[in-house]
C-alpha cells in the first residue's frame, strides 16, 4: 500500500521502469491501429490498379 501520491508515482524506487512500460504500451496502442489503416489503404490501392490492369489485357488495350 501507498501512503502517499508520491509514493504511488514513485513505483518504489521502479519509476522509470513502470512509467516508461506504460508511456511505450500506450503509444503502440495509438500508433498500431493508424499504421493498420494505412496498410489496408495502400492493399485495397494495389489492388485496384491490378483489377484495372486485368481489365487492360482482357480488353486487348484498347
């Protein structure tokens, strides 16, 4: 048990270690749901230009 605020944010005597743990946990769990987004864009974007180039040689490029 702490006794103290400060003490809680002291970690006894783990701060850095507990605090950083957490800062680092936080910013993956904000950073990994943009980066999925930005993959699926850029998937559903290749895959459109391979649809529309399919479509290119079946049509004898026209």
């Amino acid at each position: 048990m702490w006794t103290s605020p400060n003490e809680f944010f002291a970690m006894g005597g783990y701060a850095l270690y507990v605090w950083s743990s957490f800062g680092v946990c936080a910013l993956i769990l904000l950073i990994e749901p943009l980066a999925v987004r930005s993959r699926c864009k850029s998937i559903v974007k290749r895959l459109k230009k391979e649809i529309l180039a399919d479509q290119f040689d079946k049509e004898g490029g026209k």
